[in-house]
C-alpha cells in the first residue's frame, strides 16, 4: 500500500509522490500500522517524507521526473 501527496518543484510544476507504508512505519520504528491511521502517520512525518522527496528528486535531475516513489530502502 501507498500514500499519495504531490509537491512542487522550483518551478511550480506539480510533481506527483507516493511512500510505501513500511517505509512510513521504518521512519518511526513500527510495523503494522492500520490503513486507517496513514492519513495522521503522515501529517505526523509530513516534514520528513517532503525532505526524503526533495532529496529523490534532486538527485534525478537533469532528467525529468513526474513520479516521486519512497520506498523502504530509501529511509536511512
């Protein structure tokens, strides 16, 4: 399962983002949270999971990205 969020590049192009849940549960050190809790999890790690994003995104450049995907091994 993932969550959706979207940001936006320098340019104010809207670039769309997912995390995987086990990925948002290792940012914590948890396993298992309930789909019903990812909404709060997220607004939780919100400033986290945006620097992860920024720093996938960075490291894509010069080529053009329109998906963002955060995955577990991307947690470090």
């Amino acid at each position: 399962m993932t969550f959706e969020f979207t940001m936006t590049d320098a340019k104010g192009n809207f670039v769309d983002c997912k995390i995987s849940s086990t990925a948002m549960d290792q940012l914590v050190g948890i396993r298992g949270t309930m789909p019903s809790e990812r909404e709060e999890q997220f607004l939780r790690l919100r400033d986290e999971i945006e620097c992860v994003a920024s720093d996938l995104f960075a490291k894509a450049k010069p080529k053009p990205i329109r998906m963002i995907r955060i995955f577990h091994h991307h947690i470090g």
